[in-house]
C-alpha cells in the first residue's frame, strides 16, 4: 500500500472549442454521453476528500463545457477540496466566472497558444485569442490566483521573450511554460513541434535572464523538454504515488496518457470507490513501486527520484512499458530518441529530399 | 523583501487554511507547525508585523522578532504571505 493521492485530476468532459495539435487527450475520445453525472462527480468529490485528498483539478477538454460546472465546483468545495480550473477561457463569460468564484473556486489556469492571431490560429485551429484576453480581463478583476500556461513548441519557442512579456502583461500571479509532451495528438504532430537542440539553449538563456531581472513578482514555471534531457522526469511524481486521474467516462487511471498500454484495465468510478481503486486496482500497482523496473533502473540509485520516468513515453518510444524511459541517458534505448533529435536538428539547415520542411499538422478531433 | 514594523501581512491570492493545520496553496499543500500556524493565522492583512511579534511573544516563551520576520521572508519568497 501507499500514500494517499496528493490531487484528484477531473476530466470532466473530452469536448472542446479548441483542436489543439498539442493535446495530450487521448486519440479516442470519449463522447457527450458517455460522460458521468453531476452525482457521480459529486460522490467522487466526496469520496477524494474522505481519502485525504487535498486538491481537486477541473480539466478536459474544456470543463467549462459542462453545464453543471458551478455546481461541481460548488460540491468540490463543499468537500474540503481545494478547487482549480484548468481552462482555455473560450465560454467564460462575467456571469459565469463570479458564479463560480461564488461556488468557491481558489485557482484558475488559462492558457494561451500565442500574442499572434495567426499563429495562435495554427495551433488551436480556431480563433479565440480575442475570447482569451477577455477572459484574462474578467478574471483580474476577481480575487482569484491566476496562472497563465503557454505551451511551447518550435513554432513559438524562438519567440520566448515576447511570449513571456505577454503573458506578465495579462496580470496573472504565475506562469507556466511548458513545453510539449509527447502524448495522445502531440505525439502525432512531434515533427512539427519538436524544437531544434538551439532553440532550447536560447529558451534556457531567456529564463535563466529573466530569473536574474527583478522579477515583478510573477513567478515562472518551466517544464522542460525532455527528449533534450538526460535523465527523465519523475512523471506524475512515480505512478499511483501523488495523482488519481478520472476520466470524462469515469474511469480511474494513475495518467492521462494510460491508455496506451498494452493489456492495461481500468476500473470505474461506477462500480468500484476510489479507496480501493487507488489501493487495489490493477491499473494502480502496476508500476507502482520498484518492484517492476528492469535494468538500469532496477539497481539505479535514482529510480526513487524519478521512477524510471514516463510509463507511456516507454511504451511509445521503446515498446515496451516497463523499459527505462528512453530520453534516459542510461537507457539501451537513448538511441531512439537521439535519432529522433537529429532529425529534427538535421532539417532546419538541409531537409533531406524526402523530408518535408514542414508536414502538415493533425488537429485534435472533437467527440459529439 | 523587506517587512518592516507597519507591514500589515496577509494570505496571498489562491492560499487558504485547509483541515489539521495545512495551508493549501495552487501547487500544493504546506504543513504547519505549532507556531508557524498561529503566526500565519494573525496575517489577516490588519495586524502588523508589530503587533503579530507582540502576540507571538506572549504566547510563546524564548520567541523573538527576528524569528517571525524570517518565518513570514520565507513565505513570501514563496508566494504565500505578502504584504
């Protein structure tokens, strides 16, 4: 057994405005009528708490598609959950945002494709950048901690300063830039959005600056790419030890991105209570621990730092979900991703012939 | 930053007391102990700096000014406490 989960993340629904080509979504999405109930979120809600639990992350797709999210912000709350919505602002009128300040909402993260229409256009597929910084107005007037997320990707990443300037300019109270995670409709688009091995060194110099500069009291959150690393990230905090994910469908997965492994079964919220979904489930103990690592990991010093990475990242890159993450230096398997890397790195100054410079984008598909 | 005597601290946006002496906080949740919980819960953006100290140290024997100042520095470098 283990810890109690640290956060609840809440997909509450898979539709959205946006397609974005960076979505972490899975390819098969859930549709409308798949989607749990208010009393089942509700009874979730309260189940997290009794757990333990301390926070609630509201995400999708995009939450505010929910026409009972005020009320499931508002159980949330009344549960003892520390409430944040993870928004991408398009629905958010000022009725709807003081309604939900109401309901008691503490944290709300608004993201942002880009300053550009047209480029912020070519990466959610829709024009909403107006909708974003109106959302960003209504939202200053409110109390609420804000954040403002911008993904970044070879299209925008040289662009990093103006980006970051933008975003102090809407006046939240932290930023978070992240780069794209290779999942779901990311992974799908990784040759368009890989940066090159340049653009990552600028983007480490623009924030490295940035720290020294007086720092207007906004705090930056970075989250690096990690193909460009040498070792991996320690994803989700290790598997089923920090995060229980809920699905639009209701099931229980210690990631996102789960999905994708072979022979994996979830448990629903439907049948089974999150206690024993988190102690017990299948999904839950099958990376948990060490127990099931293999070489290096199984005998590395740090395999209780990061838990031999990403699951998913293994399964996709190596085939295999219980292989070290290949972006792992120690890893037989780096080769992959450095292979990858010089592709990507090869094509800014000489596409080979049968390399397009650029490939045309797969944008997110929408569930009816 | 510097707190002086007249600073009146407060929670800062989005940090709130949760259950059993826990801040929760956007990225996470801090466990307080004994006196950190009672100084956080004299930030109500009306007592100064001053008067917390003066409250702490008839409470709490051996407490001194410098160890609420660092205490309340720490959390504000943080982004929890501002004033």
């Amino acid at each position: 057994m283990t810890d109690k989960p640290l956060a609840l993340i809440a997909e509450l629904t898979h539709r959205c405005p946006l397609r974005c080509v960076y979505c972490s979504n899975p390819l098969e999405l859930a549709g409308r009528k798949q989607e749990l109930s208010t009393a089942e979120w509700v009874s979730i809600f309260e189940q997290a708490a009794a757990m333990g639990i301390m926070h609630a992350h509201f995400t999708g797709g995009e939450p505010l598609l929910r026409d009972d999210v005020v009320e499931l912000v508002s159980a949330a709350r009344k549960s003892g959950l520390y409430v944040n919505l993870i928004t991408s602002g398009v629905g958010l009128s000022e009725g709807k945002l003081s309604k939900l300040v109401h309901a008691g909402l503490d944290h709300i993260q608004l993201s942002f494709q880009d300053f550009d229409e047209e480029a912020a256009a070519e990466i959610s597929g829709v024009r909403v950048l107006a909708k974003k910084r109106e959302a960003a107005r209504l939202i200053r007037q409110t109390n609420l901690a804000f954040t403002v997320n911008l993904v970044v990707h070879r299209k925008n990443l040289d662009r990093l300063e103006e980006l970051i300037a933008f975003a102090e300019g809407l006046g939240p109270q932290r930023i978070e830039i992240a780069n794209v995670q290779y999942y779901g409709w990311a992974m799908e688009n990784r040759s368009s959005l890989l940066p090159t091995r340049e653009q990552v060194e600028r983007s480490v110099e623009v924030l490295n600056r940035r720290k020294l500069a007086p720092h207007k009291n906004i705090a930056i959150d970075f989250v690096t790419p990690d193909y460009y690393g040498k070792y991996p990230k320690p994803c989700m905090g290790g598997w089923g030890r920090r995060l229980m994910l809920i699905d639009p469908a209701g099931r229980a997965m210690p990631c996102h991105a789960a999905a994708v492994i072979p022979n994996i079964t979830f448990d629903n919220v439907r049948d089974k209570q999150l206690r024993w979904m988190w102690a017990e489930s299948a999904a839950f103990q099958m990376f948990r621990g060490t127990e099931w690592m293999q070489e290096p990991c199984k005998t590395c010093p740090k395999q209780e730092h990061d838990f031999g990475g990403c699951r998913c990242q293994a399964l996709l890159l190596a085939g295999d979900a219980s292989a070290a993450d290949p972006v792992c230096t120690l890893s037989n398997k780096r080769p992959l991703v450095d292979s990858v890397l010089q592709i990507t790195n090869a094509v800014k100054e000489s596409p080979p012939p049968h390399l397009p410079r650029t490939l045309p984008l797969i944008y997110r598909s929408n569930p009816s | 930053m510097i707190i002086t005597d007249g600073a009146q601290p407060r929670l800062a946006r989005g940090c709130r007391f949760g259950a059993d002496d826990t801040l929760l906080v956007p990225e996470g949740v801090l466990r307080l102990k004994g006196t950190g919980a009672e100084i956080l819960k004299r930030c109500d953006g009306t007592r100064t700096l001053g008067e917390i100290v003066g409250e702490m140290r008839e409470q709490f024997v051996g407490m001194v000014e410098s160890d609420v100042e660092e205490f309340l520095r720490k959390l504000n470098e943080r982004g929890v406490v501002e004033w």
